[in-house]
C-alpha cells in the first residue's frame, strides 16, 4: 500500500518552488514496501577476515560528494598557529565553553574536531572551540590496515575527558571510515569492510565511548533489499562480538543507490538488529534537506520530526550533524554550508536548538573552515566553529520575530544571496527540463503503441 508523503513541499527564496529535484526521491521511498512485514534474521553466521590485504583507493566506494569550496566566505583571518606536538591547545581558547546549566535548554553543542597526534588530542581541541560535545575519526578515515590506540593514548583521552568534564559515554560520537561499506556484495571487500567496522567498535569501547556514528553503505546498483539485509547482518555480528557501543546510522542525501536517504530506509534496517538497545540514528541537516525533507519553517520542521517519529520513533535519536546545505530541497547534493548562509538558512537552525527532543544529544557541526589568507594559501579557521557555536547557543530560547533574530539572519543570508538565486534558477530549470523530457518520452511510447495498434487492425481486416 502507498505510504503518505512524508514531506511538505518547500519554497526557495523568491517563492519558488524548491522541491522540483524532489521528486527523484519518491520513487526510492516506493520500493520501502518491499521491507513491510519482513522478520527479523535467523541466526547469523561469523564474519570472516579477509584473506589478503588490498592497496586503498584514497576515496571510499560510494563515498557522497567532497564539500565544495564554500562560495561566501568572511574575510580571512590571520592563519592560527598550531600548538606543539603534545600540547594542549585550551590555553589559548578562541572561545570559552558555555556551561550547560546555563542554556535555557540542555544542548550539547560542538564540532568535529581533530584527533592529529592520537585521540587524547581531540580533547584540548574540542575545548579549543569551546565546545560541549564533539567527533572525531578514531584511526585514519583513508586507510584499511591502523595500528592499534596507544596506552598514551587510551590514557591520555580518559585523563583529558575527565579533566575537562567531557562525558564521552553520552556526548562524544566518533564518525566511522568513509572506506566502510556494509552494504558490500563482494566477499572480499565485505570481509574487509567489517573488519575496519568492528575495529572502531572495539576502539570506542576501550576509550569508553558509547556512541559510533557511520554511513549505512552503498547496493552498488544492486538490490536495495539486499543491500540492508548485508548491513543488518554486519551490525548484528558486530553487536555480537562487542558488548556496549550503540552503532548510529547517518542518514544520507540520496545519491545513487546509497542507503539511508528515506526514514524508511533507516527503519528497514532496525527492523532486523536483534539487539534494539544498540542501534539508533543520527540526523545531518543537511543531508536531511537534500533527501527532501524540509527543515526550514516551524511548520516544515515540526512536519518532519512528526514523520521521523513515526516512521523510524525517536527513541532511536541519538546525535545530529548541524550543517546548512549549498544546494536546494531535494537537489541529493551533499555540500555543506556553514549556518545560515546557505538554503536551509538561520530559522532552520533555530528550529533544531530549540527542539525539546534534541535535548542532551551531541549535536555536531561539521561545516566548512578552509579559508584563504591574503596570498591565497589555504588554511583551517577553527574560529568559524567557535562563532558558529556561540551563534547556536545563542538561538536557544530567541525570539525568531525580534530584530536581534532579523538582524542576524540578514547578515548570514546576504552575501550569497545572489549565488543561492542563480543555483535555484538552474535547479528550477533543470526540473523543467526532466519534466519535459518525461512528457515527450510518454508521447513518443503512446505514438508508437498507437501505430502498431493500427497496423494490428489494418492486418485483421
């Protein structure tokens, strides 16, 4: 049977339809009805380890887009020395951590931070930006085979997060490989993708993590009922050969045959883990708005929470990804803005901060800091997070009709504006065009099925 949109249609700015690259993502939540009703897995055999090691490719099987250069940035500051190998960066904090107590409501925001040096460095870098909760990558993001977390390490990150009152069980949430991918039909890479997958699952138990955050994985072309049976089957042997870590599925932004763009996707996958104390989702917003679910008006918001509740239960939320998006609703673009100046903009972002069922979850950002000195070299303003922080924290509790409210979004949303109009026109145009295409196509099918009807005749009489 039919489910309900789950979705209302969006306006761009200009009043616009935005939701024309929309209509691709229907299609993918029709063939969720393949899943209704299906049972939970009979018992699962072992993974194996592959058999041999293979040399990387440098970017991941499937992996979404890689951000592009953001195209409205503030004027460069001067590029931040880095502090000495093994030194903490706190001492020179660009902004200082807000206590929690002292928000109008309990939200944990912070960034993904580097863990350069070991994952004890993670933690002077998260106070850095004055942030209360934050991700990191728990081994190279681009390399199969890792040496195992030092004992400097593991103690250092248990010393700082302890220190610095980091409650890594509840707000720290490692990102999995870009190289992982459960979906894998390949034995070989199956193997080899589960292996890099239950390796982070033990580095976040003996660091005392409780939280793993990671992209379902990619068909490939294939099956899509197949592709999460291959993932739950993977999570539940992971499950099986751990005791504590929750595996947290990132929602996608729907390219190709990726996993994870529709609820139902996500809903499908939790259906089958035996253990359902161990699994749960993360939203990224931006990803979310690609896929075609509308953050933006309190309406839209309240709109889409309504259905992820429904369709997936929000007993399952466990963290956020915070990022405004480059790219229209439903363009299936995963480019990340920084908030407020992209097509989601600053009203989205206050409808999260001030979303009670968001409270006490880490909430991460993970929008773009690459910023150009004078001379044109490339450098990371780890002050980008710092404001935008402080920018978030701000937004609880804020009146959206006031003009500190107006003053703000004003100042985020008009430098690119008139790059946000020209990409909506082509986005606008370029759903025209599919439109039309479609039409003449039905046209051609419905001349030639006439024509043939004709001779049928003619050739009868």
């Amino acid at each position: 049977m039919p489910r309900p949109s789950l979705r209302k249609p969006g306006k761009a700015e200009g009043g616009e339809p935005a939701d024309g690259a929309a209509k691709a993502s229907v299609t993918k939540r029709k063939a969720n009805d393949e899943l209704d009703g299906i049972e939970e897995p009979e018992e699962i055999e072992e993974e194996s380890k592959p058999t041999k090691r293979r040399k990387t490719r440098v970017k991941a099987e499937e992996e979404e887009e890689e951000e592009e250069p953001a195209a409205d940035q503030p004027p460069a500051r001067k590029p931040q020395r880095k502090a000495g190998k093994g030194k903490s960066q706190d001492a020179m904090a660009l902004a200082p951590r807000t206590p929690i107590d002292a928000l109008k409501k309990l939200m944990y925001i912070g960034a993904h931070v580097s863990a350069a040096g070991g994952v004890q460095s993670s933690i002077p870098n998260a106070v850095h930006i004055g942030a209360n909760a934050f991700a990191l990558f728990l081994k190279s993001q681009r390399k199969w085979t890792n040496p195992p977390l030092a004992k400097d390490a593991l103690d250092g990150f248990r010393t700082l997060s302890h220190e610095h009152k980091y409650d890594v069980h509840k707000h720290c949430l490692p990102h999995g490989s870009y190289l992982i991918n459960l979906a894998q039909a390949d034995k070989t890479k199956a193997a080899q993708a589960y292996t890099s997958f239950l390796d982070d699952l033990e580095r976040c138990e003996s660091l005392g993590i409780k939280l793993y955050n990671f992209h379902p994985g990619s068909a490939n072309g294939g099956p899509r009922v197949e592709a999460i049976w291959r993932i739950a089957k993977k999570i539940n042997n992971a499950h099986k050969a751990t005791k504590t870590v929750v595996t947290v599925l990132e929602n996608m932004a729907g390219q190709g045959t990726v996993i994870g763009a529709t609820f139902e996707d996500l809903r499908d996958i939790i259906r089958l883990i035996k253990n359902k104390d161990r699994i749960g989702v993360c939203i990224d917003t931006c990803h979310a708005f690609a896929a075609g679910y509308d953050l933006r008006s309190p309406e839209a918001f309240q709109e889409t929470m309504k259905q992820f509740n429904k369709v997936v239960g929000a007993r399952y939320l466990k963290a956020l990804h915070l990022n405004d998006s480059k790219r229209p609703l439903g363009s299936q673009r995963d480019l990340h803005a920084n908030i407020g100046t992209g097509f989601l903009g600053l009203r989205a972002f206050h409808n999260v901060v001030n979303y009670d069922g968001f409270a006490g979850l880490p909430m991460i950002l993970e929008t773009p800091i690459d910023r150009k000195t004078p001379d044109g070299k490339t450098f990371e303003d780890k002050q980008v997070w710092a404001d935008e922080i402080k920018l978030l924290e701000r937004l609880i509790g804020m009146d959206p009709d006031s003009a500190e409210f107006a003053a703000l979004e004003a100042d985020l949303s008009a430098p690119g504006r008139a790059e946000r109009d020209r990409i909506q026109e082509e986005a606008v145009l370029k759903a025209h065009n599919a439109l039309a295409a479609e039409v003449k196509a039905k046209a051609a099918a419905d001349k030639k099925k006439a024509a043939k009807a004709r001779r049928r005749k003619k050739a009868s009489s």
